[in-house]
C-alpha cells in the first residue's frame, strides 16, 4: 500500500510566541508546518501565495487568523484565545498592581468585568481592526493610565516601544492541538474532494457523450472536452461564464427553470443534428444545476447499425430466397413471380395456405427479394404464446412492468425489426385484445412497451400468414375488419400439395438429396407412390418422411421394403380422409352428410392425437414427428380440443 503523502500547514501570525508553541505541537510524522511571522495587513497576500504553492490548510494565530479565515475562499484554522487563555494573562498582569489594558479584535471580549472583580483590578478594553486601529488604540491607553498592556504578540512589541510592558495572551497547548486535529481533518477531506474532482474530470474526458453542466445561476460549471469540440467552444471561455448563446436553444435553462427532465431531444446546433438529454439537480427539493449530455445523432445511427449487425448474428436473418420455394407446377411458378412483384411494393402481405405449405419460406424469400433484404427478418408464431407473453415479446417493456420483468426492461421484436420485415405466423389466432395495438403499428408507425410512457417510431414492413380464412373470421366477429384490411393489402395464397401433384417428385428429389449418404437418386417406383398419396400434412410431411427414410437408410442407395413399411406408417396415421365422398342415401340430405363426415373426421383426428400422446407419454415434439405434423400445429389443434370442451360442457 502506498504510504499517505504527508500535509503542508503554513502557520501565519505576528506572534513569535504562539509561532513557537506551534513549532511545537506539530506531529513531523503527519505534517509540515511552514512559519510566516507578518502583519494583518502582510497576512492576506502571504496567505494566498503560500495556498498557491501548494500548501493544504492555513492555521492564523488570533487577529490574523479571524481575517484571513474571513477573507480567503479556502478553510483556514484559527489558533483563538479562549477565556481561560485570557484569565492567566490577567493573573500575570495583577502582580504588577496596575491599569491593565485588554487587546480585542473588531469586538469586545465578553466577561472581562466579571475578570475585573474576580481580580480586584482595573481593566481597559483596546480594540482594533488593523494594525494603525492597535497602534492608535494602545497609544492613547497609554496616555490615560494603563502600565500594562495584555494581548497578542505584536502588543507586547508595541506596548514595549511605548516603555509600557506588554504581556502575551498564549493559547493553551489543548488549544494548539485541537487546531492541529482540525487542520487534519480539513486536509484530509479535501484530498478526497481533489481525488473525487480528479476521478471525475477523467471520467468526463473519456466519456463519449459531450457533457455540460451549468449552476443555478445559469453558469457553466462542466465543460468536457467532447462538448467543447462537439458546440464549438473554448472551455477556459466558457466555465465560469453564462450559457453560451449557441446552446441556449438546447434547453437547457428551461430544466433549470421548470425543473422537469428533457429527454432525447433532438436540436440542431452549429448545424448538426445533436440528441441531448438535460437532468436537474435538486437539493433540499430546489434545482440547484442542470447537467446535459450531448450525442450526434449519426453516432446513435451508428450503435443502431452495430446493435442490428448483432441481431443478425442471433438468427434474425431470412435464410431462403424466393429460388428455395420449389416448384415446377403453374400454380407455384405464378406464385413466385407474384411473390417477387409484391417484394417491390413494401407494403403489408397476407399470405394463406394450409399448414406445412411453405408460408416462412416464401415470406422470408421475399424479403431477400426487397429493398430490407440486409435488415432484420423477425419472425413469431402468434399461437404458441399466451397472450400476456405475446404481448411483451412484440412490444417489449420496461423494467418492473410486471413481476418476473428482467431488470432494464426488454426490447421488443417490433423495434429489433425496426426497418426490416416481421413475419407474423398464425395471425388470426392473435388475441382480439392485442389487435388493437397491432393496427396502431401499422397505420402510425410506432409502439409503445408494456408499463412505458414514450413513443417508439419504428418502419416495419408486416408479412402474416394463416392456415385460417381471415374473411371469415371477421365475418364471425373473431378477427377485426379494419386490421384485416391493413394486413391484406396484398394477398398470396399457396396451393396445398395434393393439388399440385407434379410438384411432388421435384419436391421428393430435393428433401432426399438433402439428407441420404448415398448417390441421392429417388427410384421411379417411390417417386409413383408418392404422387397417389394427398399429402394432408403437406410438404412439412413430406418432408419428415423422406427424412426418416434418408436417416435409417443410412448409405444405402435404396431400400423400397424400409420405403413402403415407413409409407404404411404415415398412411395409417393419416389425419384426412383421402377417401372419395360416397354418394347420399335416397332422402339424406347433402348438408346433413356433409356435417355428420366433417364430424366423423374430427372425431378420428382426436383419437389418434390423443392415442399417439398416450404412446409417447404426452411428449409434444415426438408426437408431433409421428402424426408428421409440426409442434405448433399439434399444440394448436390441441388448443382446439380444449375449447371444442369447454363449450360441450
């Protein structure tokens, strides 16, 4: 530990005496002490030479130290006589059996009647306020009858020169320590108040805000050197001096007068866009300064750019193209040159399409195809979250929101895709409560956080998908007209695979290529079951069988008896009767058949759900990879379920 570097005291007085006592008491461990024997009127200007070269405390003996404590802006420990100091004076001066005249600066010393007749002697009260005011004073106690002049060292001087005697009025060595310990205190203080100003200035200087700060009289007090370069200005000009006119348009002085905070203000000055944020500081409930920082704009631009760039790292990017969506039926080819049109118009997409049909896919090829390709891609599921988590995942919210909120708050995902695209899969089944909010996002370009107070401008553009009819749903009063209308501006719709049949052994080939080991070459008699089969869970299950297959059969080229026994298993758990419609009895009517089919076909949907759960003791993702369905899908169907429930009971 590095050894504490000692104090520098200057004793400063007429005194000779009391100079001698203070030589005395000073500890050569903790302090050096300098003496300065001048007059009241030498005391001032030595004073402060001696505080420039350094010196930490001032110790003033008597008179000299009342006026240099009362006319230096530093702390200065006065050596005082006290009363008993005063009493042991008087004690020598009746021995003498004379009028005894009493120094006192600028005011009487109280008591000095009670010493009269305490001592049975005659006291003469002499005061002064300089050294003339003492010469005077002495001299003319001198002419009316006093023979003895008690006071500080210079009176005994003076008295003598008058062949009078002139005793010392010494502080008592109680005294002189006690001024010592003062002296220490006040030296230690401020080098823990230089220190805190030095950790300051450092931290001012390298901070990468500009940083000004100005006292309640409208004065610069802060002036860092990235506010300096930043407004223009010469801080050896500015501190100390009123509020340059080139920022008084930051507002500044308005916090200072109202009192309230100004945040992220964005003001031109010296013709650069700057965002400033203004804090007062309150004591004792009054403003006392105002502290502002200072930030270009370009340079927030900047983070932005950075945060975004990391955002990429953390997957918010579109991986596939519009190429990725394959195809080579008429339907599909269409669709892709409709897709790549509507990427140009950057206004909101609804794309429909039944489960596993590839609706991400094409929406994250469309963005790759706009003019937000190189910004975030931001994708949810509006079905897999409860509605308060769904709220506070799109929008974000600050800290202490609701219980379990993370300290800081949370960004939400409107604001990550901030000038990219957000995919909203599933949207019909987002809460009716929440479509609100989605509507304000759409037409006014902004958001606000759950338990937050300030607008976010954001530019999104909006892609959704549903397997659902949206039409419907407003018809039924489940999804709002107005909402409909902005997310459907332009409309896709992609085509199940069973009536794309063709598409199937392009498909095929593709996924299987993608996961053998082997040459990857589907046989013609594999490619031929295929396309019989209507593919309910659409390329989603297609894909997962042709993935089994690749997996267990390992290097093989081909295995049609692993082909057809896995063909078998996806067939049997089929969720969708692909069965021709029979034709209705004589008298049944269409409608009724149709119902009492629609009924049967839910009815054996649920049974096999919940018989496959029971099989994979209730573990959703392995379920849902044997029914060839995705875990949203089966959490969503089984969300069905419960409400198809709760209204039969």
């Amino acid at each position: 530990m590095q050894k504490s570097k000692k104090f520098r005291f200057a004793f400063v007085s007429n005194s000779s005496e009391i100079a001698r006592a203070v030589k005395v008491y000073a500890d050569p461990r903790q302090e050096e002490v300098i003496i300065k024997l001048a007059t009241m009127e030498e005391a001032l200007p030595v004073a402060r030479t001696l505080l420039a070269e350094g010196v930490d405390v001032v110790l003033g003996g008597g008179a000299t130290g009342k006026l240099l404590r009362r006319s230096l802006d530093q702390p200065v420990v006065t050596i005082a006589r006290t009363h008993l100091d005063v009493l042991r004076a008087l004690i020598k001066a009746q021995k003498k059996e004379c009028c005894v005249g009493l120094t006192s600066f600028e005011q009487p010393t109280d008591g000095v009647d009670i010493f009269a007749r305490l001592l049975d002697m005659r006291i003469q009260q002499i005061i002064f306020n300089s050294s003339t005011e003492l010469v005077a004073g002495i001299r003319k106690a001198v002419g009316e009858g006093v023979e003895c002049v008690v006071g500080g060292g210079i009176c005994s001087e003076i008295a003598s020169s008058l062949g009078v005697e002139g005793i010392v009025v010494t502080p008592s060595n109680e005294v002189i320590q006690r001024a010592f310990e003062e002296a220490r205190s006040i030296a230690a203080a401020q080098r823990k108040e230089r220190e805190k100003a030095e950790q300051l200035q450092i931290i001012l200087q390298t901070v990468v805000e500009g940083v000004i700060g100005v006292d309640a009289e409208g004065q610069v007090n802060i002036l860092n050197q990235t506010a300096a370069e930043l407004l223009r200005l010469d801080p050896e000009a500015a501190v100390g001096k009123p509020l340059p006119e080139i920022v008084k348009g930051a507002g500044i002085l308005k916090v200072l007068e109202t009192g309230m905070s100004d945040i992220d203000q964005i003001r031109r000055i010296v013709d650069t866009d700057i965002v400033i944020n203004s804090i007062p500081v309150k004591a004792d409930g009054k403003v006392r300064s105002v502290v502002s920082t200072f930030r270009q704009a370009s340079r927030i631009q900047n983070i932005d750019r950075k945060l975004k760039e990391k955002l990429y790292a953390k997957g918010w990017v579109a991986k596939y193209t519009l190429d990725h969506f394959k195809g080579q039926s008429r339907e599909i080819a269409q669709l892709r040159d409709k897709a790549a049109r509507y990427a140009e118009a950057d206004t909101t997409i609804l794309i429909q399409g039944e489960t596993g049909t590839g609706k991400e896919i094409l929406a994250q090829g469309i963005h790759n195809a706009s003019d937000r390709k190189d910004k975030p891609f931001v994708a949810i599921n509006c079905s897999a979250l409860p509605e308060t988590l769904l709220e506070s995942e799109l929008f974000g919210y600050e800290e202490g929101a609701f219980t379990g909120a993370k300290r800081g708050g949370k960004i939400g995902l409107f604001e990550l895709a901030n000038e990219g695209t957000m995919f909203l899969d599933e949207i019909a089944d987002i809460p009716q409560s929440l479509q609100a909010r989605l509507l304000r996002v759409l037409e006014e370009k902004e958001v606000m956080r759950v338990g937050g107070d300030r607008i976010i401008r954001v530019d999104v553009r909006i892609i959704s998908s549903t397997y659902k009819e949206l039409a419907v749903e407003v018809k039924n009063q489940r999804f709002r007209a107005d909402l409909y209308f902005r997310l459907a501006i332009l409309r896709l719709h992609i085509p199940p695979l069973r009536n794309r049949i063709e598409d199937v052994p392009l498909l095929a080939q593709e996924l299987f290529s993608r996961y053998c080991e082997g040459t990857g070459k589907m046989p013609a008699g594999i490619v031929k079951q295929l396309k019989e089969y209507e593919w309910p869970g659409n390329v989603r299950e297609l894909d997962a069988l042709l993935k089994s297959y690749a997996v267990l059969l390992g290097r093989k080229n081909s295995d049609e008896k692993l082909f057809q026994e896995l063909f078998a298993e996806v067939r049997a758990n089929e969720l969708i009767s692909p069965s021709p419609v029979q034709q209705p009895s004589p008298g049944l009517r269409i409608d009724r058949y149709k119902s009492n089919l629609k009924e049967i076909v839910e009815q054996f949907e649920v049974e096999q759900i919940n018989e496959v759960l029971r099989d994979c003791k209730f573990n959703r993702q392995e379920a849902a990879k044997l029914l060839g369905i995705s875990v949203n899908t089966l959490w969503r169907k089984l969300k069905q379920q419960e409400e198809s429930s709760q209204k039969d009971g």
